[in-house]
C-alpha cells in the first residue's frame, strides 16, 4: 500500500504545481464515452493532453465477464501491470482525468484506490478546466516511459459487490442501502436503456440518485461547458435531501453501508467519490451495474407507475 494518501481532488493549479515540484507523479487520462458515442478518447488524448500524461483504457485494464461486460475491475496482476507499462511506482502520485470535467476518472480513482494505491486523486474538472486555467498541452507521439516494478497488490473485496450479493440485498431487510446513479427516467423504467433490448427499471430497494446530482457546470473561456464536484456541503445536502436526515447522517457515520451502482460501473464511481468526499467508509460499488443485473432473467426488475 503505498505509505501517503493523498488528495481525492486537486484543483487545475495544485495538479499544475505537483507536477512542476515532485518528478514522481503521473498523469493518466481515463477517459470513456457511452457506447452510442462517436467521440473517440484515444484519438483526442493523442491530439490534445496534459504534457506527460498517458492513456488509462479502462475498458482494456480490466477482467473478461461472463456476460461480456465491459471495464469490469481487473485482477491483480493485471493492474500491476498497467502500473508497470505507465511507469508507476508504490510511491508515485497518480493524477486521473478524463476530457468530460468528471465522469470516467472515478472510476478510475476507485480503482487505485481499491488496489490500495492511496497516492491518487482526480483532477476536478479535468482537461476542460486544466485548459480553463491556461496551463499547457501536448499533442501527437508520446515521449518513452521508463518501465517500473510494481509489486501484485491486494484487492480490497469489501469494495466491491458480485450478483449474488445484490439480489441478497434486494429484500425488505436490506443491508445495504443501494444508491442508482442513472438518470431517473432510467431507473422508473420510463426512459430505455441506451444498450440495446436492455430493459429499464431498478433493482429492489434502491434509490435514484443521478450522478449529475453531485456535480456542477461551469462555463469555458470557448463557451463549452464542462463538470466539476459540488462542494461537500452541497454533496451531503443532495444525498438528504434523497435518503432522509436520519438515513443521511447513519451513512455518514457509518451506521448504514451504501453500495452504488449506475449503467455499467462507470458512474457509480462518481457517487463513490461524492460520498467518499463526505468521509464515508462504509461504501462499496456494484461491479455489473444494471448492465449485468438486467441482462440475466431470473432478475427481479421493478418500474415505477
């Protein structure tokens, strides 16, 4: 595990400021875009990035699925050689983003976190607002990496929940409170699926809460817009004002266990970071997400009226 935990976010100017003063930090860009998408991120991490920064494919460093799912959390060795090809080190800062603002880089930053790498964070707002703030950028070949050693680390399984542990959990005495970070029109069963001949809805017992909910839009220099976190303040009285005083302040302190879940795992990792955020302990995320529940059919999906 590495020895300093750092950060969880970092400001366009603190990520600036880190990599001008410590050699051992390294930028990754984790970005990802919904399967319906056309945008493609390794081609524009190619032509515009952080100076330095490699390419996180997190659909590539992962493990296979029965169901076929993607970006599902890697084995072990797996990471560890990733760590290795990126050139990172049990000491070395990991600095996430991805070119949304925040969408994919907590997933990200849960894996390393996960893995036990305590010496991440995500760059608040991403590349959107590393440009915002007039820092620099580079484009075309990658400059070589010195390839490093990176010890097979140890998952943290109390991270993370299987199948079988979310339909356990799906009864009138749940353990976990299970949070969905996929739009509501999604979760009521109103909206489809952006996968195709997937069924919208919920799992039993959980609670709507869209991932957007956590964040806030702030305007370029260009006129785009992009996302950042909401203050911790804003974040606990989002997470009230969806659960309830009582139950908000028992997730808080510990006394309810919350897992999230959303489409596939990606933005799952978005209510991780807000509640993580808030100084949660007690939280896990739900690997398959609705991806993987709703595609077996022994599954019981709800919809609202």
């Amino acid at each position: 595990m590495s020895s300093m935990v750092a950060p969880l976010l970092l400001a366009p100017k603190q990520a600036h400021s880190l990599k001008n003063e410590n050699k051992n930090v390294s930028f990754l860009d984790a970005s990802w875009f919904m399967p319906d998408s056309p945008r493609r991120p390794r081609q524009e991490f190619i032509s515009k990035r952080i100076p330095g920064a490699q390419f996180l494919d997190l659909d590539e460093v992962s493990s296979p699925h029965e169901l076929g799912l993607k970006h599902m959390m890697p084995e072990e060795r797996v990471f560890a050689d990733a760590c290795e090809k990126f050139g990172i080190e049990k000491e070395t800062h990991v600095v996430i983003y991805d070119t949304h603002g925040v969408f994919s880089s907590p997933r990200a930053l849960f894996m390393f976190r996960t893995f036990g790498h305590q010496r991440s964070s995500i760059l608040d707002g991403g590349l959107p607002a590393w440009l915002a703030g007039g820092f620099p950028v580079e484009s075309g070949a990658l400059s070589p990496i010195t390839v490093t050693k990176y010890a097979t680390p140890k998952l943290q399984v109390e991270a993370l929940r299987s199948y079988e542990q979310i339909v356990a959990n799906s009864t009138a005495d749940a353990s976990d409170l299970i949070l969905d970070a996929r739009s509501y029109g999604r979760y009521s069963g109103l909206d489809p699926e952006p996968r195709p001949g997937l069924s919208s809805g919920h799992i039993p017992n959980s609670l709507s809460l869209p991932f957007n909910l956590f964040l806030r839009q702030i305007m370029s220099p260009d006129g785009t817009t992009y996302t950042v976190f909401l203050s911790p303040k804003d974040i606990r009285k989002v997470l009230e004002q969806t659960v309830g005083l009582e139950r908000a302040d028992s997730i808080i302190h510990g006394a309810l266990p919350v897992t999230t879940s959303c489409g596939s795992g990606m933005t799952a990792g978005i209510l991780w970071l807000g509640l993580k955020l808030l100084g949660v302990e007690r939280i896990s995320l739900y690997d398959e997400s609705w991806t993987g529940y709703a595609m077996r059919p022994m599954s019981q999906i709800e919809k609202s009226s």
